[in-house]
C-alpha cells in the first residue's frame, strides 16, 4: 500500500472516528442537561418513625400545610431546582422548592455549601458540554484546525470533572432529616417528626449524570483520533484565501512596453 492510500485510510478512519465523537457527546451533553434540570437527581430514602405517629401527625397537618404529607414521610426524588411530590396517590409531579406557606410568606429550604456547590458544578458541565457540542455541530461549515481541536479535550475534561462534582450533593443536607422543616414554620408539628432517618441513593438524574461523565471521558480519549471533515465549501473557501498568481511573463512584459510607449506628437 502506498503512502497516499495509508494516508487517504488514516483520513477515512479518522472521520469515521469524529463522527462517533459527536455521537457521543451528543449523548454526553443530552444527559447533563437532564439530570441538572430533572426534579429528582437522588433519591430521598425515608425511613418513618418506629411509633406508628404519621397518620396522626398528617392529620394535625390537614388544615396548616398541605394534603402533600404522605410525599414527606415516602421516599420522595430531590433535584437542583425542585423536588418530587405524590398527588393524591401515585400522580408523581415536580415541585418548586419555593413555598407559599399561610400566615408566613415564601419559604424555601436551607440549602448548604455542598449543594450550592454540587448545583454549581452541574450548571458548569452543562457550560463546556454546550461549548463542545456546538463547535463540533458547525464543523461541517468551519473548518477545524489542531488548536481547536485541541480546545475539544479541554472541554471534555472541564465537563467530565464539573459533572463528577456535582455528586456532591449525595454529601449535602438534602440527604440529611429536617431539610423541609422551614415548611412547616405555622405548624405545631412536623411532617419530620415522624422521619426516623433519611438516606440518599441513586435516582434517574444522578443515573444520567454518570452516564455523561463516562461519555465525557470517552469522547476526551477519542479526540486525538478523530479528523474533522472538510467543510461544505471548503474548497473555494481556501481558494479565496489563497494569493492570486501573478501573470505569465509574456503579459507582464506587454504590459511594461505599452506603459513605457512614448505618446505620439
């Protein structure tokens, strides 16, 4: 095999190689955005009080709070923005952590470092995800040369390190007994009163976010392999780019003799 043909193999399997890096960050970048904005990144596991108390408990609760008692005392999802709630019975929706509570006003939880930081560092993978994702859509009408390509691994990495981060919240107070207390600041008793413990455990965004960190990481290694394509236009693109030849020296010579031809008296 000559080396135009290796050369000519290397570009075919390289840009079979890019196509699949696109693949996979597509991939990568779908399921950070859904585990940052999906109401149940973990799993709250609640394990009720060992008095039997709930019943009562959400009764004296009836008239102060909500009928969302039983979502409290159940293992319920917990997300960045908002937290699963059951409706009546098996209807699962998303609520918002901000509360209109009567006689009291807006109230949301207290949130602590690691979850600010875990929310942070998830809202950041989805940053450079973005950045990746988007410059390798238009490659097919800007040209990518190696610096670019290298800010590709940059990318990967920066997302696949802020994505890992943002695990952090399975350490923060969500996953800890009295994280919805300001909830019930008008009530005598608390739906967390009748909480034994509270655990976290994997849900389907913290599921989607290490789906994307080994995506990430995937499509980090892959980059050196991958060769874009050539962009549509390229061709005349680069022509454009180019100098123009000078003219031939027959025509420069004429056009010396005419410009040197003294005018006629």
């Amino acid at each position: 095999m000559s080396d135009e043909d290796k050369a000519r193999l290397n570009r075919v399997v390289g840009q079979c190689n890019f196509t699949c890096l696109f693949l996979f960050c597509s991939s990568a970048f779908i399921c950070g955005l859904t585990s940052t904005s999906y109401c149940a990144f973990v799993s709250r596991d609640v394990v009720p009080s060992a008095d039997g108390n709930a019943k009562e408990i959400c009764e004296q609760l009836t008239n102060n709070f909500t009928d969302q008692c039983g979502s409290f005392l159940n293992n319920h999802g917990v997300g960045f923005w908002g937290w699963q709630a059951t409706f009546p019975v098996d209807q699962i929706v998303c609520q918002p952590y901000t509360r209109w509570i009567e006689n009291v006003g807006f109230v949301t939880p207290t949130f602590d470092t690691k979850f600010n930081s875990a929310k942070a560092c998830s809202t950041t993978a989805d940053f450079f995800g973005a950045l990746a994702f988007f410059t390798m859509a238009f490659a097919s009408c800007c040209p990518l040369d190696p610096s670019r390509m290298a800010c590709l691994s940059i990318y990967f990495f920066m997302a696949c390190l802020f994505q890992g981060l943002s695990l952090l919240i399975f350490r923060s107070n969500a996953c800890e007994k009295g994280f919805f207390s300001p909830y019930f600041q008008n009530s005598t008793v608390s739906a967390e009163d009748a909480v034994e413990s509270v655990s976290c455990s994997l849900s389907t965004g913290s599921k989607l976010a290490v789906a994307a960190i080994v995506l990430y990481f995937y499509c980090m290694c892959l980059v050196p392999k991958a060769v874009p394509p050539q962009p549509v236009g390229g061709n005349a693109f680069l022509m454009q780019q180019q100098p123009q030849p000078a003219a031939d020296g027959g025509d420069a010579a004429e056009r010396g003799n005419a410009d040197h031809t003294p005018a006629a008296s």
